[in-house]
C-alpha cells in the first residue's frame, strides 16, 4: 500500500534514501579510516608493522571469539546478558536486511533483491529485539555499576535502535493509522543509518576495529610472542 501522500513516499524511498546510504557509506568508512590513523605503536605499545603474523592471529582470534555466543569467559560470566545483547543485535542486522518488504523495495528501485525470511519469522525477530531492548533498559536502571555510567544519551542511542522495528510493527498490522507508521518507519530507518557514523552506534564496525586492536596487543606482547627476543621492550 502506497500512502495518499505519494509525492512524500517517493522522496523518503527515493533521493531522501540515496543520501541515507551516501552518509552511511562514507562515514562508516571515515570512523575506520580515523581509527586506524589514530594508532600509534608509542602510544598503545604494539608493533603494527613489525612481528606481523603474530599481531593478525591475535586480531583474527579476538574478533571471532566474541562474535561467537559464550565464546569469551566475560559473554559466559553473564549468560542472560550474552543472550539478550546477541539476540538484539542478531535481529537488529539480520531482520531489515532480509525482510520481504524491504526487498520489494530493492527490486521496484533498482531491480534486483536479496534473500528473504518469511514475514512470520521478522515478526518473531522484531518482537525478540524488542524484549531485549526492554531487558537491557531494566538492566540499566536495576543495577547500580550500570546505573552509574548509563546517561539520557544512551537512552536515545537504544531509542534510535529500536524505533525502525516498533514502527515497523505498527505498520505491518496497520495500527490506527497505517500511512503514519509506514512513514515514520521510513524516517526512523533512515535516522538510525545517518546516526551510525555520529554516535555509539559506530560500533557496528568499530567493534571489529577495537577488537582487532586489542587482539594485536594480547597476540604480540601478552604471550603471543612469549619468549621470542625481537621484542624490544
């Protein structure tokens, strides 16, 4: 269904959406880039560009232990926590990249789609990705150690997260209005890619970057190289 509004839905599908991808794509790849410049073997004490292989095991073996569930000792110390944090960004990802509705759009717009999941299933993943928003919105408020650090900022990032999905929603079983919800599930899509590059949610790709880092550090001085005299610290 097309809203009444049509000359809007074009423009929010159309150049509103082109623009979307262009400020995600670059300022994604700005964060990376900014990241990576920002290094300094002085600073972190790793050898970037010496004991090289050491520091790419290193990185490789960080980054798919935790993307694993309970892969790490810290995702196993917090199970409920592990299981609500890969749930939500499970369905964060996979839902609006598989969706069917979604993909129609791909091939009315540029002619070509991608896999797609039933819409019983997105249903289930939106309705798992809000259950985790909630759970970890209590988890804040519950705990004192996570309390204390938690500010309105990072109400408003997990806000932006999960307004595509509620709207979404709405509109899928077209609650009260479904012209409103389809355009605000439209707008609030494209909020959240314009705010990846801005803000926390950066860490969509910045997670493989930190994590890389890090995988270096423990790879080549924290006993990757246990016992190998070309350290020179």
């Amino acid at each position: 269904m097309i809203p009444p509004d049509a000359t809007l839905y074009e423009i929010l599908t159309g150049p509103v959406l082109w623009g979307t991808f262009i400020i995600f794509g670059v300022g994604v790849v700005l964060r990376v880039l900014l990241y990576v410049k920002g290094l300094d073997w002085k600073i972190d004490r790793v050898t970037y560009g010496v004991n090289t292989s050491y520091g790419v095991k290193g990185a490789i073996k960080s980054v798919f232990s935790w993307l694993i569930p309970f892969g790490t000792r810290n995702w196993r110390a917090n199970p409920v926590m592990t299981t609500a944090v890969f749930v939500f960004h499970f369905g964060l990802l996979f839902t609006p990249v598989f969706l069917l509705a979604h993909n129609m759009m791909l091939t009315e717009r540029w002619g070509f789609s991608l896999w797609t999941i039933s819409e019983s299933f997105a249903d289930y993943l939106t309705i798992a990705v809000l259950i985790s928003a909630v759970y970890m919105v209590l988890r804040r408020i519950a705990l004192p150690e996570v309390r204390i650090i938690t500010t309105f900022y990072d109400y408003l990032i997990l806000l932006i997260a999960v307004a595509p999905f509620v709207t979404g929603f709405m509109a899928r079983y077209q609650f009260s209005d479904y012209q409103f919800w389809l355009l605000a599930h439209i707008i609030s899509g494209e909020i959240m890619l314009i705010a990846i590059p801005f803000t926390k949610l950066s860490h969509f790709v910045l997670f493989f970057c930190s994590r890389a880092q890090l995988g270096m550090d423990f790879g080549i001085k924290r006993g990757g190289m246990k016992g190998n005299k070309q350290l020179t610290w």
